[in-house]
C-alpha cells in the first residue's frame, strides 16, 4: 500500500488534502512537518497532520507525490500540532488558517535548499510565509562544568562569575565590561565551562538594556498559601516529555469540542486576588517551581498590559532566557523567539494572546493574567478564545493553568462553582502598609460644574485635584473615550456627522499628527476641503474609530447647509486640554492610542513613575497593572459611558473598568481615594464597584444572567453576514436562519434561533452587517446546528456575502 500523507493547506477550507510520500521522503515526512506540495497548479507550504500506509479513498491516480520537505525537524511538536487540530475543530476554522497561527518564517537557507533541489521553478506562491535570516551575534552562557579551585583569576573568573549571576549574556556586551572578554571567553570555552553560540540577535526593546537580577520579596500568608498549591499541583504532573493522552480521535474528530479541566484534581486554579495582591509574585514562584522540574511555562497578559516594566520583573528573575512575543515584534524577532523556544534554549514564553501558540518545550504551566480581559478574544480571522484555549491546552499537555483576576469574568467564576477551577485568594494587598481605596460617588445629578464651567468637572472632583496637587502628590483621570470631541452635530438642524462607510459618529481630534493625511473609507468618497471658518477649531481632524477614515472638518453641516457646527460631549483630548487650563501649575500629561505609538506610552508612564507628571489623564490604558506608588487620586470622569452599550456583558465590563482604575490609587503607605462621578449610582456595577464588593456583583449578575438565558447558563454561537449590498446581506441572513430553525435540533427547540437582524453597528467599512444568534442549555445541540450550517455556507450563500461562525462571541455590536 501507498504512504500517504494527510496535508493542511492555507486554503479558506475545512479539511486536509491526500499527497503521496515519495519513496525519497519516506522515514522523513512526519506531523507537524511543513512540505512543499501543488495545489490547484501553484506549489504551497503546507504542513502533514498524519502519514500512514493504507488505500486511497479517491482514484489513485489523481493523488499528486509531495513536491519537498521543509523541516528536517517538524515545526509543530505533537502536543502543540493536536491541540491546534482540536481548536480548529471547536471553532470551526480552517485548519490551514489555524495552523498558520503558530508556524514561524520559513529561513532563507531553506529557500535557497529547495532551489537548489529545483524544488521552487512554477508558480510558487509562498502566501504569508515569510522570509527570515541574517546577521548573527556571538552569546556566551555558562555550562554545568565547575572549574578547579585556583585556577581561574581575573576577567576569566568575573567573566564566568557574571554569566552565572545573570545567564545568557551577548559577548559584545561582556566586551563593553570586560576588555579581554573573547580571550577570557576563548579561555573558559577551551575548558569547557562556558558555551558559545552565533544566532540573530533580538532586537526587541524588552531586552534593550540589562537588568539587574532580583531578590524575592517575602511571602504574605495568602501569597504562600497559593504559591504552595500549586507548587504541589506541579509536582503531581507527570515527568517531562510524557504529555497526559488524549480521549479517542478527539483532536481529530471534527466536531469535538474542548474538554475542560479535569474535575479530579488540582491542575486548574483561578488566582482571585485584590488590585494590588501581589498576583505576579505568585506567577514568578510558580514558574520557578515549575522550570525546577524541568517543565517549561508559558505567560500570557493583554497586549495592553504587555510592558517594559513587566517584562523586566521576569527577567529580574529569570534573567534573558525567555522569550517576548508580541505584536509589535519583526518577523526575524519573532523567528529568533520562536527559534529559541523550539531548540530548547529557552523555556518560558511571556506575550499577548497569541503566545498560547508558544512551541514551550515540556509544558508544564500556563499562566492567563488579566483573564477577563475582553482581547484575548481575537475578533478577526479564526475567533478563537485565548483563555479557554489556555485551559484546554494545558489539558492536553498535562499542565497546570492558573487564571488570574482581581475582576473575574463571569465564566470562570462558574467554573469555579462546577469544580473545573479551584479558586486561590489573595484578599489583601502585598505591601502591609497599603490598602484599598476610600471610594466616594459624585452624583453629577446633584452636584454641578466646578471652576472649570465643564459639566463633567465638577466641584468635588476639582477640589480633590487641588488636594492632591497641594500634597505634591499625583492623581490619574480615567475617560474611555479617546479625542477632542465624540461627535460634531449641527446646531441648526441636529444632524449628526457620521463616517460615510460606517454607521458611527466621526470623532474630533483637535491635535494633528503626522500620520493623519486624509484619506477616504473603502467604498466612500472623501469630503471635500473645508475652507476655516473663524468660529470653529483650527486643524482638527475628523476621525472614525472603526475604519481609520481622517478627513477635515467639514465647512457647512452635509444636511442642511448650516455653518453652525457644534464640538460634543467630552474626550481625552479635551479633557486634558481643560485640566491644564483649570490647572495651569500642574504637569498634565495624556495616554491612550493616539499618543502610545512606539516607546511614547512607555516613556509617559516612566515620567510618571519618576514624579514628572502630576495629572495623567487617559482611557483603559492607564488600568492595566501599572504600579505607580504616588498616584493617592483616581477620577472616573464618566462611569455611565460603558453601561448603556446593546451588550449583555456591558455591565461586567463597566464594573471591572471601575475596578481595576481604582486599583491604581494607594498602593503603598499613602492612603488613595477614588471619586466616581455618575448619574445613575444605583446601577449595581457601579454600588459594587464603590464598595469593593467583588463576590457580590459576581452573584448578582450570575443570577441576572441565568433569568435571561445568557452565559454561562447558555451557550451562544453568532452567525455574523456582512456584504456590500445590503439586499445580499439580509437574504443571506434570512437563508441562514430559516436553514436553523429547521435543523432537528432548531425544530426540538434545544436551539433557540434570534434573529436575523441588523448589527447595533449596521455598517462597517462599507459593508452592511447582519446577524443570527443561536443559543441553547447544552453544547452538543448547538455544535449540530453549526455544523449544518456550514453545509449551507458553503453551497447555498451568495458567494458575495461574508459569513463567518463566532462561537462564544465576545464582541456583540
């Protein structure tokens, strides 16, 4: 019989294709291996999911021979290769979409070997894979050897003594120390205590300067108490390279949805903690734990929250041997990581959310912090969940997984109650001498405008501020709206200046910037120039937060001709610029998007940290984790913005908003104080939030959330159709939904259909926008509906319509 290979392409499709293992490549094609194959006429990386000897099930003449073998040593290990399979099939992705998620650039030496077998002449079309390769630096890293008593003085002794101290170090950075470091290298290499090794250096900015490696700090009780369980859930684990197995064809069935974890025993805790509870110190003794049996771990927090100061506490701890990945990175750093984690030179991984696709050796702990954070949900391509897909991942591998919150989501708080987590607390914060903040409710219903005349200062607030300044202390503003101005209305006839692709209010941005030329949306011509009229801004621009558009402020109102144009409502831009007026003696300073380019966030909040700003004024970029020991002061300018959002989880998001902003004030031995300024203080976010009454909020909006059918009670799947003709769109959605409702499960009704209906958004970068909402008590009826839907979605849709399956959908509108 045949050996046949079973190959994932980057192709829009479900399934693998059937190749022929050459007799040339027979011991050498293996999972996870990526291969040159032809496809459709054009010649396409692709990577083998499994080889084995057996009959074609299609006439074997028209089974093409695989065209080259890329990796020597697969790509993909077997743990992570299986659990990609398992995602894919649980989200109903592409497996050659999905797989792409986690392979790194193809290297230019292995072009250059596939020429040189005559492998690339035709259409080669390499797609999205990348080339990498380059410079190579010199690293020198200590070995187990130990030297003579005696025999080494010197540079070679303090050259040796350093790399032991602080690991992996660059030789021409041992150079700038050390005048004679090769010599002294060359010396301690020839005696077989010191490794050298030439690769392509990072050139990440988290390892731009050393950092000094830390002590760690003394444990508090509560600290120790969830350190020490999950050390001992670590040394239950079995011994490395021998992954837990797999329930039967359970990656490869493709409807099977992720199992959770195990009931049994201690392997899945939720780090419930306070702001402020020391969650990272618990993080870095796990991980410690972990590398000393051998294990490797993996790290992932909000791209949001993924700085420089972080970086550095691990590498404090650790030294240089782990690997950043993060969006920002080059294709060759990101090559470089992923290169160092595959050989084995390092085993902790630290990034954003798609770091879950790490190929950490031995893996043995997955660490989620921030867990509720709303963007480890990709909302593009394949939609999958970080989080769950961290829980799942460490299932199969036999891992430990710890979710850590001081604002758990709502899931795994249910989890918790089902017995899937265990839940560790840290109820008080590290520092002794810190506590939780005093929170006071402004009620903007009852108090006005303070000296500065904007409604959204009012006077208890500005009094606070002039506190703070006179205490020589510092106070954050915390407004999740970024601009100068939400929206521009007519004061003549009450239009409202909206995008001409999108249904959404243009933003005004007052300050210009150099990346802001204006451009017109996809599908829509751009307004024409705007002549100055000596009553409204100068050298603004009006911006869409959703497809980029820029373009001027606009002479007259679009409808009815009016010149009188009206800047409402308030934002960052704006804020700032009234806070340095009302505040003139103060150093005011913004952070959100549209100043965070680059180091420019990194370098605000280091002002910040070095008493060079007293007011910083920003959006949700402020609440992510900084520890700022002099902020005494926070001021919700806005807490109603979030709650009124047509979104079942608004009041969750708003209620963990509020919390994790006031987490910022009083972190060590001043005390903080936190003004929330509302005009509905009864809204139970926002009482909760107040009284730092966590468990309570979690209880309410559980049971609200079971009264309405809502998760976790239901599990939801939403079908999202957009097309550039909105007739296309609504049939296409009408189609889809019809189709469910007389699927056997639509027709038992284990599966509730809502819909078709308009997105709260209904039209985005030029394309109308429709939904469909499945929802039902159990997974299995639901995966049914899906899966005969994606039947239709293949053969019976106009092929002009988008349609894409979001299963546990994070972003409603």
């Amino acid at each position: 019989m045949p050996l046949l290979a079973d190959v994932a392409v980057p192709v829009p499709l479900s399934q693998a294709f059937t190749y022929e293992v050459p007799a040339a490549l027979a011991g050498e094609v293996r999972p996870g291996a990526r291969v040159l194959c032809e496809f459709h006429r054009r010649k396409l990386l692709g990577v083998v999911l499994a080889v084995s000897e057996r009959s074609a099930a299609i006439d074997p003449s028209k089974i093409k021979p695989l065209a080259a073998l890329v990796d020597a040593r697969p790509a993909l290990p077997a743990e992570l290769l299986s659990f990609l399979q398992e995602l894919a099939a649980y989200y109903f992705a592409p497996i050659g979409e999905v797989l792409r998620l986690a392979l790194p650039a193809i290297e230019r030496e292995q072009v250059r070997a596939l020429k040189a077998q005559g492998e690339l002449g035709g259409v080669l079309d390499l797609g999205r894979a990348k080339q990498v390769g380059g410079r190579k630096v010199a690293y020198a890293s200590a070995t187990d050897a130990v030297e003579e008593p005696g025999t080494l003085r010197g540079q070679a002794a303090a050259v040796l003594a350093l790399l032991r101290a602080n690991g992996e170090q660059p030789v021409a950075r041992l150079e700038e120390r050390y005048g004679n470091a090769r010599s002294a290298l060359k010396k301690l290499a020839e005696r077989g205590l010191v490794a050298l090794d030439e690769r392509e250096p990072p050139r990440d900015p988290f390892f731009r300067l050393p950092e000094e490696r830390d002590v760690p700090p003394e444990l508090n009780p509560a600290q120790a108490e969830a350190a020490a369980r999950i050390d001992a859930a670590l040394a239950a684990l079995s011994a490395p390279g021998r992954a837990a197995p797999s329930a039967p064809g359970g990656a490869e069935a493709r409807g099977a949805a992720p199992r959770e974890p195990r009931p049994a025993g201690p392997s899945a805790f939720l780090l419930f903690g306070v702001t402020g509870s020391g969650k990272t110190e618990v993080y870095l003794r796990a991980i410690k734990s972990c590398l000393d049996r051998g294990r490797g771990a993996l790290v992932m927090v909000p791209e949001i929250a993924l700085t420089p100061q972080l970086v550095a506490r691990f590498r404090a701890r650790f030294g240089d041997e782990l690997a950043v990945l993060h969006s920002g990175l080059s294709d060759a750093d990101r090559h470089a990581m992923w290169a160092s984690l595959h050989g084995g030179k390092v085993r902790v991984a630290i990034g954003a959310r798609s770091a879950l696709f790490a190929p950490v050796p031995d893996l043995g702990l997955i660490l989620v912090d921030e867990e509720h954070d709303g963007s480890f949900k990709q909302e593009e391509g394949v939609r999958y969940h970080a989080r769950d897909m961290a829980l799942l991942r460490a299932h199969r591998a036999g891992a430990v997984c710890v979710l850590g919150s001081a604002t758990p989501s709502i899931e795994s708080v249910a989890l918790v109650r089902r017995g899937k987590l265990v839940e560790l607390r840290l109820p008080e914060r590290a520092h002794r001498e810190a506590s939780l903040p005093e929170v006071t409710l402004v009620d903007l219903r009852r108090f006005g405008a303070g000296p500065s005349g904007d409604p959204l200062i009012s006077l208890p607030l500005h009094r606070a501020l002039e506190r703070t300044l006179a205490a020589k202390e510092q106070a954050i503003l915390f407004l999740n709206r970024r601009g100068f101005a939400p929206s521009v209305v007519c004061g003549s006839c009450g239009n409202l200046t909206t995008c001409s692709a999108c249904s959404v209010a243009l933003t005004y941005h007052r300050g210009r910037r150099r990346d802001a030329r204006p451009q017109a949306p996809a599908g829509a011509p751009a307004p024409g120039p705007a002549a100055p009229l000596d009553e409204r801004p100068q050298g603004g621009l009006l911006r869409c937060h959703y497809c980029d558009y820029a373009g001027p402020l606009p002479e007259r109102c679009g409808s009815c001709g009016s010149r009188t144009l009206l800047l409402e409502g308030l934002g960052t831009e704006r804020l700032e610029a009234t806070i340095a007026a009302s505040f003139p003696e103060a150093r005011v300073a913004r952070l959100d998007r549209d100043v965070a380019g680059k180091d420019r966030s990194q370098a605000i909040l280091a002002r910040m940290r070095e008493g060079k700003i007293d007011i910083l004024v920003g959006t949700q970029m402020v609440t992510k984790g900084h520890d700022l020991p002099n902020v005494t002061l926070v001021g919700v300018v806005n807490a109603d913005a979030a709650l009124g959002l047509p979104d079942f989880r608004a009041a969750e998001r708003g209620f963990q908003l509020l919390v994790q902003v006031a987490g910022r004030a009083g972190r060590r031995d001043r005390p903080g104080r936190v003004l929330i300024q509302t005009r509905n203080p009864e809204h139970p976010a926002i009482a909760f939030a107040a009284a730092h009454d966590v468990p309570g909020f979690l209880d309410r909006e559980i049971r609200d959330r079971e009264e309405v059918g809502y998760p976790p009670a239901t599990r939801l799947a939403l079908i999202r159709i957009d097309a550039v003709d909105e007739g296309v769109g609504r049939g296409a959605a009408a189609r889809l939904a019809a189709h469910a409702r007389t699927c056997p499960d639509g027709l038992a009704r284990r599966v509730e259909v809502l819909g078709p209906s308009a997105a709260p958004i209904a039209r985005l970068r030029g394309r109308y926008r429709f939904r469909v909402l499945l929802r039902a008590r159990e997974r299995g009826p639901l995966r049914g509906t899906l899966a005969a839907l994606t039947g239709l979605m293949r053969d019976g849709i106009d092929r002009n319509a988008r349609v894409i399956i979001d299963v546990d959908p994070v972003a409603m509108l």
